[in-house]
C-alpha cells in the first residue's frame, strides 16, 4: 500500500498547486448554481403539487452539487492518454508496482484536490449569502461524510475503467462524451433524482451513478436519513468493487494486446 498512498499524496500536492485554475472554476460554479436556484424556485412558484423534496432540500443540494462538481469523473486522465497515444505507457509497464492501482491512486487525487480547493469556499459564500442549509443533525453529517467518502472510491474506479478504455480507441473523446452525458443526467448533478418521474425511480436506483452526487446530498439535506445508510454504503461499495474488478479484467487484456513500436 505504500506505493499507491506515496502516488496518491504526492499527486495531490501537485493539483493543490493550480489555485488559479481552481478559482476560475469557483467563479463558474457560483454561475451556474445561481443559475439553477432561480430555475427551481420558479418551478417551485408555479405549482402547488406536493413535490418530494423541499425547496430549502433542492437550494442545498444544487450547492452541494457546485461544491462537489470536480469529484466527478467524468475527464480523461490527460497524461495517461498521451502516454498511451505515444506508446510512453511502455515506462508505465516497467514501474515495480501494479499498474491498475498506479492509475487508480493517480485518479483518486484528480478528484480530491480539485474538490478540496474549490469546495470549501463553494461551501462557506453559500452558506453565508444563498441559503445553503447545514445538516439536519450530527448523524447525518457522519452518515454525508462515509457517503461521500465511498463517492470517492467509487469515483475513482470510474475514472480509472474509462482511462483503460484508451488502450481500444483512438482518442478516448467518444467514450468520454457518453459517460460526461450519462453521469451528469444519472448522478443528480441537473435535477435531483427524486425530482424524476417514479417509473424512471428504479433504473436510476439500479446505476451507479446515483452514488456519486444524490446519496451523499440527501443525506446532507435530511432526505435520506442516519438509518438508512448500511444500504446506500453498499450501493456504492458494491459498484466501485464490481468496477475495479471489470478495470482490473479489461486491463490484463489490454496489455496483452498492446503493441509499443519506436525506439
């Protein structure tokens, strides 16, 4: 273990050095999630019907969502493409580690430091001045914390199938198109999955995408709670499992397969 934790800190060391880029994301975040405030609280106004969740419940998840947006996994690990395109990843081979849990470490930091430099003051502007709610309880903030914790896992194990997938396309941009489009709709991160039809309630509880953005969030607002953690945990627990066991597979493949040329 020590290999992978020694990757995982020194990377986010390096990623906790991109301030600038972290700020300007800061400032689109606030954007859009003033953007989707406003959306929701006119579909709010405009209609009478009991909804599922409350608008303070919806106010605090879009924020979360916001604070939270670089967790997702939704890039292409940059350096482990071009590796791949140049046939570089030939140096990855001859590392005396195992090289699924190299990428995987390498992509747990790009989530973590991302999200630690943008969520933090994501969190205190909007508590302070958009109505960003805390908590309902401390249980609930232990049961967002573990949630969260797994949404990382699980994370990272999907970050790490798509940067194998480079080793059958050419560029990885399809691959990455699909799973941008699919996290985003299926996560919660635009609409709140309870906000969804109830005939669509089943197959979004059945992905795992649902672990990345709405367990964690509902959890935070008080819509799931304390109580009914153990099968949220092993919702995403057993995602991110099946995940790196399908990595792990698709990799041993894959180098199998692989053709290095040059000199």
């Amino acid at each position: 273990m020590r290999p992978y934790i020694a990757v995982l800190s020194a990377r986010i060391r390096m990623l906790l050095q991109y301030r600038t880029a972290a700020l300007a994301g800061l400032s689109t975040q606030f954007f859009w999630g003033l953007i989707k405030v406003m959306t929701f609280e006119a579909f709010y106004r405009s209609t009478t019907a009991p909804q599922p969740m409350s608008f303070d419940q919806v106010v605090s998840y879009t924020w979360l969502g916001q604070a939270m947006f670089a967790l997702l996994p939704w890039t292409i690990d940059y350096e482990i493409r071009g590796m791949i395109r140049s046939g570089a990843v030939a140096y990855e081979l001859a590392r005396p580690v195992d090289l699924y849990g190299f990428w995987y470490s390498r992509n747990l930091a790009d989530r973590i430091a991302p999200t630690l430099l943008r969520s933090l003051p994501i969190f205190a502007l909007a508590w302070i001045a958009f109505d960003l709610q805390l908590p309902p309880s401390l249980a609930a903030t232990g049961a967002w914390l573990l949630s969260t914790l797994s949404a990382v896992l699980l994370a990272g194990a999907i970050a790490t199938l798509l940067s194998i997938t480079l080793l059958w396309t050419i560029s990885g941009e399809g691959i990455s198109q699909i799973i941008q489009v699919s996290i985003f709709v299926f996560s919660g991160m635009i609409v709140p999955l309870p906000l969804f039809p109830d005939w669509s309630q089943p197959l979004l509880n059945a992905l795992p995408f649902r672990g990345l953005v709405d367990i964690p969030f509902r959890f935070y607002t008080g819509h799931l709670t304390p109580d009914q953690l153990l099968p949220h945990l092993a919702h995403q627990l057993a995602w991110t499992l099946a995940l790196v066991l399908l990595g792990r597979w698709l990799l041993s493949r894959g180098l199998r397969r692989l053709v290095v040329q040059g000199g």
